[in-house]
C-alpha cells in the first residue's frame, strides 16, 4: 500500500495554491466569509446586504469577480457603480491590491 506523502507549504506556495484553485478566501475577513456564504449557499437571483461604510462589501464584491474569472477562464464579470468616477477611484484600487499576490501566468485582466 501506498502512503501519500503531504509537504508543508510555505506562506508564499500556499498563497499561489489558493490563487491556482480560484480561491481568495484568505484575503476575507470572518464577516466576508460569511457573506460569502450565504452569496455561494442562497436560492436567490437578487441578495440584499445592508451594511455600514468599512465592512469590507466592495473588497468582497471584487474578490468575487476575480474567483469568477480564475475559475471560469471565459467569464466576463460586469461591476457596476453609482458613477464611472466611483469606479476609477474605489474598484480600480481594489483589483491591484487584491492581484498584488496572483501569479503573473494567471492574473485576470481588468478592461
């Protein structure tokens, strides 16, 4: 019989491992997770959050979207925002921190 022989990860391999499987779960705080959660787990076409400023639900919004994209190459994800401005200034600052640790190889492409 066979046994299977586990390494340990470094920070960084375990990191790009996520980011290979599609999944950012180590960029959400435990109230994201949970938002994750019940976005991933409800019946619901439309879900409703209603929460306050500094919650992390934009940061969440765009971790999502980049899973979509890694996980479904052809995927095209549309982010919309009260103005193109609100885009510019909250979004965009959003995908380059959040792609700061993503493989080059893989790294979705923001248009």
């Amino acid at each position: 019989m066979m046994t299977e022989v586990r390494k340990k990860l470094t920070g960084d391999e375990a990191i790009e491992a996520a980011w290979r499987r599609g999944n950012l779960d180590f960029l959400l705080d435990d109230n994201q997770l949970e938002m994750k959660r019940i976005y991933q787990t409800t019946q619901s076409k439309i879900i409703t959050w209603l929460l306050g400023r500094g919650v992390g639900k934009s940061w969440l919004l765009v971790a999502l979207a980049i899973e979509e994209c890694l996980t479904n190459p052809k995927a095209l994800v549309k982010y919309g925002c009260p103005t193109q401005s609100d885009a510019v200034d909250i979004v965009q600052p959003l995908f380059r921190d959040i792609l700061e640790t993503c493989p080059p190889d893989i790294k979705p492409e923001y248009k």
